[in-house]
C-alpha cells in the first residue's frame, strides 16, 4: 500500500560534480539477447557458492544455477533457456561465470503457483513470511544488500530500515527518469512490497535534479537529496538520516531491482532484462540499452565506435572494475563505461595552463572556465607520493570521514581507531583517492580493511 509521506531534505555538504565527456543519452534502444549468456555469482564476499549445473546441462529461464551454502534458500537463477557451453573460473579457482548458450526457441520454468496479478490491495493482505518465501523462490533475494558491508542479508532477519536512492550519480549509470518512465504503477507494487518486508521502516530518496520523478511518486517519496556525486548513494543517505545504532545494519536496494521485485509479484516470471548505460568519452554514441541480463561486453558495445585503445570498465567509472570485452556484465552491474587507456608520460604537465585538466583546487586554467564535460583517461600524472598532509580529501567526503586519518591508522595497523574514526561509514565512493595530489590509493585501502574486518567478523 502506498504510503503517505512528508517529504524531508537532504543537502549532503561534500560531493563533487565529475564532468566528464561521454554521458548517455536518454534514448533507449533495445538490444537483442545474444547467442551466449553469462551468468556471474553476485560480486559481496559472503556468498559462498553451491554450484547446481554442469558442463552440457539444459537449463530453463528460471532453473537454479547456484545457491548461497550459507543461506540455502538463496538462489540466482537462469536469465536464459540454453545448454550450459562453458564454466569459467577466475582467481582462488573462484567461479567467475556460467556461460549459457541460447535455444532458438527458450522455455520458462515454471517457479511458483501465483499466476495472477496481486493488486495493491491484495498484497496489504499477504503475510511478511509469504513476501519472504516468494523472494527466495523468485530467486530476487540477492536483490537486498546489507550495511556496513553491502553483503546478502540473512532472510531470517527483520530489517531495521530499508533504502531505496532512486537516483545514480556516479558517470555513468542509469537514469532514474529513464528507468521509471511508464513504471510509476509497477514501482509503487514493489514499494508495497518492501513496505511489507521492512515492517514500514522503508526510505525512498530521489535526487532533487529530478523533479518529474519527485512528482510522480510525491506519495512514495520520504527524502529528496540535494548534492552531487554520490550524494544519492543509499550509504551516503542513510549515514545523513540515521537516528539509532540499529540502522548501522540497515538494507538497500536499486530502484532496478525495486522494479523487478514488482514484475515477479505481478507476473510470476523470473524478470530476464535490465536496463543499463553504455558511456564515457571512449564511446561514439553514449544512451541506454534494454538488454538481457548476463550479455557480454562485446555484445553490448557491438553497434558503437570504440575508442582505439580502450578500458572497459563494468559499473560506474568511479566504483566499476575494470574488465574486457570477453567479460560478461553482473546482474547487479549496470553499466558499461570505456575510457581511453593512457600509457604515455604528459610532458612536463606543469607548465602547461590545464584548459581540459579536472581539477578541485585552482591549480589549472579549467578552474576558471564555466564548467565542461573532460575526456577522462585513465592517465595517473605521474607516479604516487607520500601524503603531504594537505587535507583536500576532508572536504570531498560525503560522510564527514577523515580519509588521511583512517589511513594513517590502518598504515600503523590500528584499526581500532580507524574504526573510531568512521571506517565503517565509508560508502568506498573513491572521492578521496580521486582528488589526492599524492595519487594515494586511500579507497582501495579502506576497502581491503573493511573486507578484512568483515571476515573477523566486527559488527557497527
Ligand atoms: S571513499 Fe573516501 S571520500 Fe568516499 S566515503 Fe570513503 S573516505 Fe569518504
Ligand atoms: S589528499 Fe592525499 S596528500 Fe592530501 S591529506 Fe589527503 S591523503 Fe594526504
């Protein structure tokens, strides 16, 4: 049912607006589903895999193709119908994907008896536990992420708060306008839903920059947020609208995945396609596909110009991997970024005035100019240097950390106070890192440490 709400305001203090060539447009264009599939476990370190399939095995939309060991009822299940062609594993021998090659005519399994739509109103009436089990049976489970380490939640655990930024602002991931254009109606079924899962304690935020959805969902909405990158990161929401401890374990979801969960309830199908951007500046013709979940790379980027030399990353540019063309999208990656790949030293870079240079400070002429979309590159400027104390990543840190603090004490193996110092309340946004001088990879530091602390098992 849908809720009533007084909207709040956030303004998140400090955020960054990344310029950056390449953004997509807000056409969509629909890409056919490619003869090969990928199926990739989900990218959170607690789920250890149970595989189900082998080699030369058929499989159905919706036939389970892993489990969690841990959480046995938690499934990810096939986006296609097709002979399993390939299993690859990556580092650790850890499965990297299960490669479907597609039937010309596909089938659907058929995973649960709710063959008719449940309106609103039926579903005020369906149980907590019900909601519960058709998740895990629909194989959407995965869906859900847990602070303050984004892993799968335990399906036995009530949540204190769930979280759902409709907004992205990291270049360049789906625009919440986009995804939301002609699913008003389904997005509020999946609200009722969470609603139901999260006993009421459910909060929605939608960027500021988007009025249309901020107006369509008014009733919906409890939060808007005023700030750029990553301002609408559910970490970063939750850390500006937290009242109690408890919410230290809160869950989030993607307003995609929020969708998804709508479409299951409604239909009783496993949903196989998702919405993703193709983009950044190595890209001739940035917009938003629909496409199948679990197409490669290469299939994605198939009908543009690359450029000659490009990265590839899967996900947003400050936040995705790095990736190749024979890679396969995750089902929770939503996006494609490629980058040119700079291997050449700038020549003497600090004369020159920077009139395309990206810069926090007014080191460079581009300071000065009204604001411009830069080619970013891969291009490091040189190779990193001690931390010179000069502070300029407190003033970027979406959740009032002290980046140069945190890694000082992690450097001198005091996690305990790196922890006092917030470690927990990175959302890893990599603002920090991005604007260091010294080029200190402080991101990637926490991000090892809050790992290794998850495994020792600290909680918030
Ligand atoms: S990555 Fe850096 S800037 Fe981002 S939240 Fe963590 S400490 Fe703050
Ligand atoms: S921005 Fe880099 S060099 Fe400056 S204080 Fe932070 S860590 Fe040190």
């Amino acid at each position: 049912m849908a809720q009533v709400s007084f909207m709040k305001t956030i303004t998140v203090p400090n955020t960054c607006e990344i310029n950056c060539l390449g953004k997509p447009s807000l056409e969509v264009k629909t890409l056919e589903a490619p003869e090969l599939i990928g199926v990739k476990p989900p990218s959170v370190s607690n789920f250890e895999l149970c595989l189900h399939v082998s080699i030369g095995d058929h499989v159905q939309i919706g036939t389970r193709l892993f489990s969690d060991k841990k959480y046995r009822e938690v499934h990810i299940l096939s986006p296609a119908s097709g002979q399993i062609s390939d299993i690859r594993y990556g580092p650790k021998n850890a499965l990297d994907v299960i490669v479907i090659k597609r039937d010309k005519e596909e089938s659907r399994l058929q995973i649960s008896d709710q063959k008719t739509s449940l309106s609103t109103y039926q579903l005020s009436q369906v149980t907590r536990d019900s909601l519960v089990t058709s998740l895990l049976d629909g194989g959407l489970w995965t869906s859900f992420r847990q602070f303050p380490f984004r892993n799968i939640p335990d399906p036995k655990q009530i949540p204190p708060a769930i979280y759902v930024s409709i907004d992205q602002d990291e270049p360049f991931l789906p625009n919440g306008t986009v995804l939301l254009k002609d699913h008003i109606e389904l997005f509020g079924i999946g609200v009722a839903v969470l609603n139901n899962i999260a006993n009421g304690n459910l909060y929605i935020g939608v960027s500021q920059k988007n009025p249309r959805i901020k107006s369509a969902l008014r009733e919906l909405i409890t939060h808007q947020i005023i700030g750029d990158y990553p301002a609408n990161d559910p970490g970063v929401f939750l850390y500006h609208t937290k009242t109690s401890s408890e919410l230290n374990n809160a869950w989030y979801i993607t307003a995609q995945d929020v969708l998804r969960i709508a479409e299951w309830i409604v239909t009783a199908h496993y949903p196989i396609d998702q919405l993703i951007t193709l983009g950044g500046p190595g890209v001739s013709k940035p917009m938003h596909y629909k496409t199948r979940i679990g197409m490669s790379i290469k299939d994605i980027v198939r009908e543009t110009t690359i450029t000659p030399n490009p990265r590839y990353i899967a996900g947003g540019i400050m936040t995705g991997r790095t990736t190749t063309q024979d890679d396969f999208l995750g089902a929770d990656e939503h996006g494609v970024n490629v980058l040119s790949e700079e291997t050449d030293q700038e020549w003497v870079p600090y004369i020159k005035p920077g009139l395309y240079r990206p810069t926090s400070t007014t080191a460079f002429l581009s300071a000065l100019l009204p604001i411009r979309r830069h080619p970013l590159t891969t291009a490091l400027q040189g190779s990193p240097r001690d931390c010179i104390s000069c502070g300029d990543c407190m003033p970027v840190c979406p959740v009032n950390l002290l980046p140069q603090f945190i890694h000082k004490h992690l450097e001198n193996n005091q996690e305990n106070l790196a922890i006092e110092h917030g470690l927990l309340d990175c959302v890893e946004c990599g603002l920090c890192s991005y604007i260091c001088p010294s080029k200190i990879e402080l991101t990637a530091t926490f991000k090892s440490a809050r790992s290794r602390l998850e495994k020792t098992g600290v909680s918030s």
